[in-house]
C-alpha cells in the first residue's frame, strides 16, 4: 500500500496545479493536531450509535473474523498496519485524491464527494456491508479533519478510529461474537 501511495503521489506531484501545500503536507501544528484529535474523537464517539443502527437493521456491527485475523497478529504488525492504514490511505484518499481532482478543474464538493465514496465502498470486501455504515461516518469525519487541518489532521483522526480495532481485536471479536450468539437465540 505504501508503494501505491509514494506512486500516486508522485504522479500527482508531476500533475499541473497540484500543490501539497494546499493541504498541509509540509507543515504540521498545534491547529492540525488539535482538528485530527477533534475529529478522531469524533469519531470513537460515533461508535455506539453505529452499533445501535446495526442492531436495529439486523445485521452484525462489526466482521468477528477480519477482528481476530488482526487480533492474531503481533504488536508491531498491527502497529504497521495502523500507521499504513492512516498514512497510506489518508495520503491516497485525501490528499492525493482530493487535490489532484481539485487541480484539475473539479468543483470541490465533486473533488471531496468522489474520493469520500471510492473509500466508503473498498471497505466492503474486507468488513462487510453493515461496516460501511461506520466507514461512511469515520470517512466523512476523516474527510473533514483533512479540509479543515490538512493531511497531518486526517492522519491522526484515522489513528485514533483505528487504534481500539488494532490494539483491542480480540476484546472486539469475541464482543462481536457474543453480539451474534445472542442474536441468533433472540
């Protein structure tokens, strides 16, 4: 994944307009880091509720077995995947997704709203349909911590949304398990 992005990012670079400036790339601050907490917290906040609406809709809120594959993996992996997971795909989807579409002349609720939806629907083959429920909220939560602070910002919200799933993986899979055991007595 990092192989994509460093070569999405320098084809963007060569693209004319494209400035990395315009989304913080080079700068990082208490403004950027202060968005990225908001926004992160935001987002673990939004969690319960997502939860709710899943149980109401029938489904599963969370995919048990993506959670204990995760789980399985020693710290440093799923430490690596975390970073790659906000690094990598904030750099693709955001920054250089959003300005590449920008540079070339989009509107920028077009050049937001496509990248927003690219992401939302790759999350379906790894987590399952109800999960895009989450993904869509966190995405937008992400998508807004990078217009309003910039790269640095929609890292670190990812960061945070991110980490009780890699660092807690086997509390949430058997969580989620016992969600569907339960479930399926009702």
């Amino acid at each position: 994944m990092w192989a994509v992005a460093a070569a999405s990012f320098w084809l963007a670079l060569r693209q004319q307009g494209f400035d990395p400036q315009l989304f913080g790339m080079w700068s990082f601050g208490w403004q950027q880091a202060g968005y990225g907490l908001l926004f992160g917290v935001l987002g673990l906040l939004s969690l319960p509720a997502y939860v709710l609406v899943a149980k109401r809709l029938g489904g599963q809120p969370q995919n048990a077995d993506a959670l204990r594959e995760i789980a399985s993996a020693s710290l440093i992996q799923r430490l690596f995947l975390l970073v790659t997971a906000a690094g990598a795909e904030e750099l693709i989807f955001r920054a250089v997704a959003i300005g590449s579409l920008m540079a070339a002349g989009f509107p920028r609720l077009a050049a937001v709203g496509a990248p927003f939806v690219v992401f939302v629907l790759l999350h379906r083959s790894s987590w399952g349909l109800m999960h895009l429920l989450f993904v869509a909220v966190a995405g937008a939560l992400m998508t807004g911590a990078f217009v309003l602070g910039g790269l640095w910002a929609a890292m670190i919200a990812h960061l945070i949304v991110d980490a009780p799933m890699m660092l807690a993986g086997k509390v949430m899979a058997k969580r989620t398990s016992d969600f569907r055991n339960l479930s399926e007595r009702i």
